[in-house]
C-alpha cells in the first residue's frame, strides 16, 4: 500500500513520492513544506499528488484502485460495485470496512459499511482489498436500499439483478446459475440474508422454469414466455436500423427479362451464392448439374446445393413470399433450408440448431436464444419500408443469429432477395471477386457495430447486377467475366483488379 510504502522512508525527498499518495505522520512535515513550494498539491483529504498537470479526476481514475487500499486496508468491494465493477454514474463506490465516514475524491465519493469479513470465496483484489464473490454480491444486492437526494442506491434494483442474472445464464448456461444458487445458500445463513437468499432462488428458479416468480426486465420476461434473445445482438439490429431509416429510399426495378433470362439470372445467382460458401464448380459443371442434372459422383452433397438453390430462386411465386408475421418468417426460413440442404441430411435440413456455431472470431447467437432473437429482430424489420432496405436487414438478421447448423448465408441471400422480387426490384448478385468485400462488411457490423460498409456493399452490388444483359447466357456471362466477376478475391487484389460497374 502506497502509506505502508512510504511510512518506511528514511529519507524523504520529492523523487520519493509516487504519483499519488496518502501523506501520514512521519511525512508530514515534508509534505507541507513541498506543498508550500508548489511540488505537491492536495486532492483530498490526506491524499497529495506531485502530478501539477493532469486533472484531479483524471488523477485519481488512474490510481483509483491504490488509493481506495490505502484509505481502508483490506477493505471489501461490495453491493453493487461488486457487480458492475466501477463506480457508478455519479461516481459511487461501495466497500465493506470497519470505517463508517464517507471519504469525497475528486470525481469519486467512496462509501464503506460495516459487514462480515471477506469469506473464502471471495476474492482478492488489487492492493490487498477483496471483491466479493457473485454469490455473496447477489445476496446483498436484493438487500433493498435507498438512495438519498438523488444519488446512487448502495445495491441494484430487482430488475438490474434479474438482467445480470440472465446475462450470467446466457454467457455460462443453467449450471452458472445452479452453482450461484448453491454458492449462496451455503453463505446466506452466516451473512444474515436467508430471506434474501429465498428471493434469489426464487428469480433463479423463474429465469431456469422451475418457478413463477415475476420479473420485471424485458430479457427476464421473454425468458418466461420462451423467447429469451440476445441482447447484443438486439442493439446490432437496433443500429443497423437507425442507419438504414435515415437514408433515402432507393428504388431499383428489375430489368424486364424473357423466362430464359430469368433461369440464367437465377442460375447465376444460385452459382455464386454457393460460391461464397465454398462449394465452388466451374461454370460448365454448374450448367450440368442445373440444366442436366448431372451428378458429379465425387461431389453429390456440393451439386444438391447448388441445385436446392436454383430450384427456389428460379420459382418466382416462391421468391415473391415474404413474411408478414413471425410464424411466417420461421415457415420461410425452415422451408427453404429444408430445400437447399436436401442433399445433406447430417446438417438437419429444415431444422434450428441445437448446438453453437462460430466463424473465426464470431460466435453466433446460442440455441435456446436463436427464437427470441430473431422475433425481436423481426420486430425491428417490420418498422421499415424501403424494399432494399428491409432486403439488407432480413439479410443481416439470418446471417447473424445463424440459426442452422449450416447453410445460413445462403438462407439469408435468399430472404434478402425475396424481399426485392416481391416489391418487382432488382435482385442482389455477390460476384466472387466481391466476396471479400461482402464478407468485410458483415464483420464490421457483427463485431465493430459500423453498419455503413454493409449498405454500401450491397447497393453497389444490386446496381452492378442491374447492369447485366440476362437474356442470353453465352453472353451474361461473358459480361460477367469481362466485369472480373469470376476472379477470385486475392488475386484480383494483388493484381489491383476491381468488380467493374458498366
């Protein structure tokens, strides 16, 4: 601690201060005196500082742990501090201690109480204070407290508990829960909180679906009626929509095609669709399969998803179906994975999954919140108008809850589409060159939360796909290729080539 530090000087001279410090007897004197000088100045109470430059709040931010261990040693963090694990808005920290007075810093006002010494489990912290165990910080946030001329309450509101409860159940699963239950019972008795403790079973036994209790947050109570979501993924939604509904319409209606341009804009969509994910033929064997329904023997999983694709996108009455309810979205979304995932019956066609997946650094939204996020989600969708908008937001909201083992981004492109055949727009084609991209700006909404890369991604890529002739295939693609479309991402990037826009 920084007064045990400097309690042992023998010599004290300016150099021997560290940046903050509580002064005590023996220092006193030479405290005043370089105080006097101007080398030190006073922040609070006992506490000096020989930084002259920075804020005192700053300051103190900074050694704020220290400082808080050297005003009471061995102190606890408790209540509502030891859940949130800062101070709060009004800059309140709370403490178990045998002091009672409050003590004002600069930006921070900490608050000590009497209570039973640190157990076991509880844990320690910097400078020799503890942090109390979630089991005990639980117990002692139901403890109901008042704030007084408008500070901060010493302990959480019913509903924030519930909120750290669900985000606890969520992040480690029924057994985090089950194991703070049990944690809590074993200590409730020696802290006084055994009424406490039949209140936190009770909300336990409610989150799990064991008990009635009421709650009152919003995940608590979709949790009870069975829709419990993933919050963060909400504010994704929420942001991508707040980005989408402050643009102006854009309205894109499909160029008017013959039924044989129709079949090769559909094989071509259905082509690089799948290209995407990584099931990648050449254009020759791709027409083989789709027109002549020709099975490569080594490859049958890969051609039934290239051809389970083409069979919905090539159904205009199919793809003019979009959902005006919930119940309808999960119809949609199961029926046409159920079809492009035909081939492959170990990937559950048609069904949600029942175990996390993840891409690189992403994990996707868990199981048991896969309904509850995507009614939320839907919610979200409904409120917009613009068939490209809501195009790109259907897109986003399968991509990230990812509700199938496998299969989603081409599920998604689907729905995204769906929602521009219906409204007599043009479709969205992602050439392989554009995959990159593509896939940059789904990540950069997904983990940075910037949604504009995505919007601008796939307006470029609908006008790109306007500018293509479908009538004859010989020609679209040869435009195509012209266009660089066929190119794979790595080498055109190398090479300095762009998707080119005629």
């Amino acid at each position: 601690m920084i007064e045990e530090r400097t309690s042992l000087m023998t010599k004290i001279s300016l150099s021997s201060f560290p940046e903050v410090f509580i002064s005590n007897m023996e220092m006193t004197k030479a405290v005043s005196r370089f105080a006097k000088n101007g080398k030190l100045r006073k922040l609070a109470p006992r506490l000096y500082t020989q930084n002259m430059i920075d804020p005192p709040e700053l300051i103190i931010k900074r050694n704020l742990w220290v400082i808080i261990s050297s005003y009471f040693p061995g102190a606890l963090i408790a209540d509502r501090t030891a859940l949130e694990n800062k101070p709060t808005a009004d800059g309140f920290i709370f403490l178990v201690a045998p002091q009672k007075h409050k003590i004002k810093l600069p930006g921070i006002t900490l608050c000590p109480r009497k209570g039973h010494a640190p157990f076991p489990n509880d844990r320690p912290f910097i400078g020799g204070l503890f942090l109390s165990s979630l089991s005990r910080a639980f117990l002692e946030n139901i403890k109901p407290s008042r704030a007084r001329n408008s500070e901060s309450s010493r302990t959480l509101s019913k509903k924030e508990i519930e909120e750290k409860l669900e985000n606890l159940l969520s992040n480690g699963g029924t057994e985090a829960l089950n194991k703070l239950r049990d944690e809590a019972a074993k200590i409730s008795k020696p802290l006084g909180l055994t009424e406490e403790y039949k209140s936190l079973d009770k909300l336990i036994g409610s989150l799990l679906g064991t008990k009635s209790e009421k709650l009152e947050s919003p995940l608590g109570m979709a949790r009870q009626t069975g829709f419990a979501y993933d919050p963060k993924r909400l504010h994704l939604f929420s942001e991508l929509h707040a980005a989408l509904a402050v643009l102006a319409p854009i309205s894109r209606i499909a160029a008017p095609l013959s039924s044989e341009g129709l079949i090769n804009l559909s094989f071509f969509e259905a082509y690089f669709s799948n290209f995407i994910e990584g099931t990648e033929f050449e254009v020759n064997e791709a027409k083989e399969i789709i027109f002549n329904g020709k099975i490569p023997p080594a490859r049958p999983e890969d051609a039934h998803d290239i051809l389970g694709t083409f069979k919905i996108v090539s159904n205009t009455p199919e793809m003019s179906q979009i959902p005006h309810n919930f119940e309808e979205l999960l119809t949609l979304l199961k029926t046409r994975h159920a079809s492009i995932m035909e081939g492959r019956p170990d990937k559950f066609p048609g069904e949600f999954k029942k175990e996390s997946n993840r891409a690189g650094s992403t994990t996707f939204v868990a199981p048991d919140l896969v309904m509850g996020t995507l009614k939320q989600g839907f919610q979200i969708y409904q409120a917009l108008d613009c068939p490209l908008y809501k195009a790109i937001f259907m897109m986003f909201l399968i991509s990230e809850v990812h509700p199938f083992n496998d299969g989603n981004g081409r599920v998604g492109r689907i729905m995204m589409n769906a929602e521009l055949v219906s409204a007599s727009e043009q479709r969205i084609i992602i050439p392989t060159i554009y995959r990159n991209n593509y896939l940059s700006a789904l990540r950069a909404l997904s983990l940075n939360t910037i949604p504009d890369p995505l919007i601008r991604v796939l307006d470029f890529a609908q006008r790109y796909t306007l500018c293509i002739r479908y009538n004859d295939f010989n020609e679209a693609q040869l435009e195509l290729k012209k266009t660089n479309a066929f190119m794979d991402p790595t080498i055109a990037e190398e090479r300095g080539l762009r998707l080119i826009l005629r």
